[in-house]
C-alpha cells in the first residue's frame, strides 16, 4: 500500500489560510445576506433606512457648514459638497462599527466549526457596502436635480471607495480582535464614531484647516493623520473637480496611514485569531 507524503513548507500555512478564504467564500457571502436579512427583518420602512440616516447626516452636516460659513469653492454648491462627504463617512462608520462587534455577536458560531475568521468582519463590511450603493442614489439624484455634471475625475471614485473599504477593514478587525478580550472596547467605538465625525472634513472642508493661518503646522498634520481625510477629499475631487484638488502632502499622509492601519490590523488579527475560541 502507497503512502501518502505530506510535505510541510515554510509558510504554508499563510498560504493556505488565504486559500481557505477563498474556498470559504460561500460563507462569507451567506453570513452577509443573513445580515441583510435580520437587519431589515420586522422594519416599519426596512430598506429605506439606508436612505433616510446618510439624508439625516447630509442635512445637519449642510446645516453646521453653512452656520460656521465653511468655504465653498466658487460656483459649487454646498449641499452637493456636504453630500460627497457625507456618503463615504456613512459607509466607514457603519462598516467600522458593525466589523468591530462582528466576533462578538457571532460568538456562537467561533467555537463551533473551523473556517478563517477574517470572514465574519468582512461579510459586515460586504452589507455596509450594499447600504453605500443604496444611498449612492441620494448623490444621483442631487446632482441631477443641481444638473451638475461631474468632469472625468468621476472616474476615480471606485479608487477612493476601495481606500474606504481599506480604512474600514484595518481599523474594524483590529477594534473586532482587541473586542474578544477585552469586552469594553464596545464602549470605545461609538466614541471614536462620534469623535471622528469632528476631525473629517464632513460639515466643513479642509481647505479651512490647511489655509487657516492660525492653525498651527503640527495640527495639520495630526489632521492628516486621520485615514478619512484623503477618502472625503477624494469624493470630493471625483464629483466636483479641480476647483478641490486635494493632491497635497496631507492628503498622501493619509493614504499612508490608512495602508499602515490595514497592515497593522491585519496583522495583529492574524496573530490573535487562533485563541479566538478559547477566550470568546
């Protein structure tokens, strides 16, 4: 009878994770429109409320920029500037929330069966994804209503979306790992929302920090520090232009830390995922 060899080689087993998650990919797209389905389950107005929290957000975030006078540039509109922003904040703080708590939430189903458990983040970031495209009417539907037609530049807003996804992803299953064994953090991501809504160039534009001569140069760039800075200034240039260029040193110092907060992320994830069961 003829043995079966079984080769070991170094990394491997990384190899073979990243192939589990593709042979898993079932799982992740059934865990999402499970989501989907709880989400909208039992809902007075269901799908609707993809639609009415981004026009809520657009309407208070029109309402602050317009009271403390945020620069427009000339010949923009600012419902049509609040509305670029509003859109992927909504998605990043959704996706972050949602992936932060994915593992808790889902703790059942950790101790029970083997499959990568990067999934269970990511198939909360895939439902976040389908309530983005839900409200991405809203930004249609204004800038036909504004008859704005946007430049070539459009065509970089998959770009800026997939940097979202990125930010989303990184901070999400980093806040999702710390989660398992700390159970407080739940406490700290509403929080870091909130707070991050104040530092993003939502209500107002980061034309007012970084031509503001009184700001102070280091607070700029501990501005440019927040990954959402370059995802906002990004949609901003694809729907209105030139005239919000946001090619800049802080817009690059924000890419860059969203790619190290994915790195990180994913790296400590990797590293605390096989102790996931024991301590959940």
């Amino acid at each position: 009878m003829e043995m079966k060899r079984v080769v070991i080689e170094p990394g491997s087993v990384e190899l073979n994770y990243w192939r589990d998650i593709w042979s898993y990919r079932g799982l992740l797209f059934f865990l999402a429109w499970k989501e989907v389905l709880v989400r909208y389950k039992q809902t007075a107005i269901g799908v609707a409320w993809s639609v009415i929290r981004p026009l809520v957000t657009l309407i208070a975030m029109w309402f602050i920029g317009w009271l403390f006078d945020s620069k427009v540039p000339d010949g923009q509109s600012r419902v049509l500037m609040v509305c670029a922003a509003t859109l992927p904040w909504t998605f990043f703080s959704s996706a972050f929330s949602e992936a932060s708590n994915s593992l808790i939430v889902n703790s059942n189903l950790l101790t029970k069966i083997y499959f990568p458990r990067l999934i269970i983040p990511v198939s909360s970031i895939v439902v976040c994804l389908i309530d983005f495209f839900i409200s991405f009417f809203i930004l249609i539907v204004i800038m036909i209503a504004l008859q704005h037609r946007p430049g070539i530049e459009f065509l970089l807003l998959p770009l800026w979306l997939l940097l979202a996804i990125v930010t989303a992803i990184g901070s999400g299953i980093f806040i999702a790992a710390l989660n398992v064994k700390y159970r407080d953090f739940r406490y700290v991501v509403p929080f870091i929302v909130q707070f991050g809504l104040y530092l993003t160039p939502v209500a107002f534009s980061s034309l007012d920090i970084y031509e503001n001569h009184k700001i102070p140069e280091v607070l700029k760039y501990l501005y440019s520090c927040n990954p959402m800075v370059a995802v906002v200034d990004g949609f901003r240039y694809s729907i209105l232009g030139e005239q919000v260029s946001p090619f800049n040193t802080g817009f690059f110092i924000s890419i860059a830390v969203s790619i190290v907060i994915f790195i990180l992320g994913l790296r400590y994830f990797r590293n605390t995922e096989r102790g996931f069961a024991d301590i959940i």
